[in-house]
C-alpha cells in the first residue's frame, strides 16, 4: 500500500507546473507525460460517446478523460487555474491554454517571423565562448521548433560556422574540408 502512494508522489512530481511562461516547453513535456500515460489522444481529439450498447468503453473514455484532466490542473499555477477550472473535458482544458498561451495561427507565424529574423542575425559575441553560444542557438532552434519549424541540422550547423568570430576561421576552414 505504501508503495503504492509512493509511487502517486514521484509521478506528481514529475508533472511540470506552468506558470504563464514557457508555454511552449511546458505544453511539449505535458504531451510527453500523456504519451506515456497513453492519453494524448484523448487531450488532442477528444471522444465521442459511443452508442449505448457500449456503455463500458464509455465509461473508460470519461475515467481517462478525468485522470487527463487531472494531470493539467495539476500543472498549472493557482493563477492560471482559474481559467481552466469551469472545463469538463480534458480537451477543452487544453485548447484554453492553447490558445490563451500559443496563440492562434497569425500569433504563432509574427512568433515564428520573430525567431527566424533573431536566427538569421545571431552572431557569436567577441569574448563569448563557443559552448555560450552555442546555447543561445539552441535555445532559439528549440522554440522555432516548438512552433512547428522544420530546421534540419545542416542549416543550424551551416549559420554557426558562419556565425563564429574571426579568431575561428581556421576551425571553420577545417570543418568544411572534411
């Protein structure tokens, strides 16, 4: 029995709370937590009601549904409940937050504008070291990506060695011999 309530600790604990920022990283390690619960679809979809005859289905469709639920007004901040704590479903939940926080289509293309513009002219800084900036790519290709981008490897490794300052050309020289 102990164990058992040990376990509904660590799991809780694994639940990211949102807390208005991040929205995007925040939504991805969710997805990934009702993806390992095996309820991702029934955030994204939700369900219909089957027919009667069926009432068993039914009734496992709403307890999952309710332990999704669950899990996403357990993510979030008290400040942010509030705007989620009239839904009934566990897709109406998620499609408020979706939408106050992502954005609709316009918002998250302007977003997606934005990170490509700040990609295009990120350049290494005089007394930056490699691994800083190299962080701050990465950080701006993961948000682009959390958008939807698609950015291969190539083109991230390509803008940093064309990014690098000057007292790397011999390294870049190298790089794109081999």
């Amino acid at each position: 029995m102990a164990a058992s309530g040990n376990l509904v600790n660590f799991s809780q604990s694994l639940i990211p709370i949102f807390k208005d920022e991040n929205f995007e990283f925040w939504s991805i390690k969710m997805k990934t937590l009702f993806k390992s619960q095996d309820l991702w679809e029934l955030v994204e979809n939700g369900y219909a009601d089957p027919d009667e005859e069926n009432n068993n289905r039914l009734k496992e469709n709403k307890k999952k549904d309710n332990k999704a639920l669950l899990f996403i007004q357990q993510a979030v901040h008290d400040t942010i409940f509030s705007r989620i704590a009239a839904t009934t479903t566990s897709k109406e939940a998620w499609e408020i937050l979706h939408k106050e926080f992502q954005g609709s289509s316009k918002v998250i293309t302007m977003k997606l504008q934005s990170l490509r513009r700040e990609f295009e002219t990120l350049f290494m800084r005089n007394n930056e070291s490699v691994q800083d900036f190299l962080s701050r790519v990465t950080a701006i290709v993961s948000q682009m990506k959390s958008y939807g981008e698609q950015i291969t490897n190539e083109i991230v490794v390509a803008k940093v060695l064309r990014s690098l300052t000057p007292t790397f050309d011999h390294v870049v020289a190298a790089i794109e011999e081999s």
